[in-house]
C-alpha cells in the first residue's frame, strides 16, 4: 500500500468516524468538493501542503495521518530460538541488541 493510499483511507476514516462529509472537509481547507473528491479517489495524489493543512483540520498529527491504522498499535517482536554457541555469537547478538535500542531511542527522540 504506497504512502498516498495510506493517508485516503485515513481521512476517509476518520470522516466516517466523525460524521463529515467531503463538502466539509473542502469548506475546512479551502479547495473545491471535487478536488477532495478526487484526492479521495486517489486520481489526484495529495500534495504535503495539503496534507499538513488536513491533519491540522482533523486534529491529528500529520505523522498520524501518514501512518497504516494496523500499524499504529502493533509492536514488533523479534523471537530467537537455538542457543549461542559461542563468544562470538553472543557478541554479535549484543551488538544487534545495541543498534536495535539506539535506533528506538533515535526514533522516540524525534517525536
């Protein structure tokens, strides 16, 4: 699902959820009901300003916006299995543990 798909049905959602329509949503950002109405067809793809301007409206961030809905709450797990064998390994393994946690921590940062 590329990114413009993604951030449709986000908005589509989320009018559904709070009971807008396009013609609403169009009036909120100052565009036409039938560029809304092509942008949520996916014939036209929604340009970053448009993008900023919508989640500003919605109340969301545009990370949010931008974001799968079945990823949100979703964690990703990492399971092992076997055994270390030697020094090596397990070196190796801390070192992946190392990058894995700095990498979270870069991310959490940014937010």
């Amino acid at each position: 699902m590329n990114s413009n798909t993604i951030i449709v049905n986000n908005i589509k959602l989320w009018l559904q959820d709070n009971q807008k329509s396009q013609q609403w949503l169009a009036q909120k950002i100052g565009v036409s009901k039938a560029l809304v109405g092509h942008m949520l067809n996916e014939s036209r793809v929604i340009q970053p300003q448009r993008i900023v301007a919508i989640a500003k409206v919605l109340g969301v961030s545009v990370n949010e916006l931008t974001t799968d809905a079945s990823m949100r709450d979703e964690r990703m797990t990492v399971e092992l299995r076997g055994t270390l064998s030697n020094r090596r390994s397990k070196m190796e393994l801390e070192r992946l543990k190392f990058a894995v946690e700095d990498y979270i921590g870069l991310k959490s940062e940014q937010r």
